[in-house]
C-alpha cells in the first residue's frame, strides 16, 4: 500500500526512522506515479567508507624516515 504525498508530509521524520529501522522501502504516490523511498546499504566496513586519497603514500611508511629533503630545503622560504 502506497502512501498519500501528504501522509508523507504529516509524518516524514518518522517514515524516515521507520525505514532506517527496519529497512523496508516506502511507497508514495503521487500524480499517479509510485515513487519508492528505500535505505542505502551501509559499507561493510569503515576502511570502506573511507575516502579514495590519489597519490598517498603506497608503500612502507618506514622508507620515508630514510628520505633526505636537503635538495628541497630552502632557509630564506620557498620562494
């Protein structure tokens, strides 16, 4: 059973925390059309919720200790 676009209105908070609790999609209709409100899967994990970062380090982080930055020290500022 699908419901009205002003039932909707009325009670939107909780059709939304109804549907994040239980996870069953929503029917509303409007102008004739079904429209459906449904939960989006949470990641599996937060290592996958996180943001891709092009041009981290990939690699051991240790090799970074051996790095010699005095090529691309300047004492008057990077000018």
């Amino acid at each position: 059973m699908a419901l009205t676009a002003s039932k909707v209105r009325d009670d939107i908070y909780n059709i939304l925390d109804g549907i994040l609790a239980t996870g069953e999609p929503v029917e509303i209709e409007r102008k004739g059309r079904i429209l459906r409100i449904v939960a989006e899967a949470p990641p599996s994990s937060r290592v996958a919720r996180m943001k891709k970062r092009p041009g981290m380090i990939l690699g051991n982080p240790e090799d970074l200790v051996e790095i010699d930055w005095a090529v691309n020290w300047n004492p008057e500022g990077n000018l």
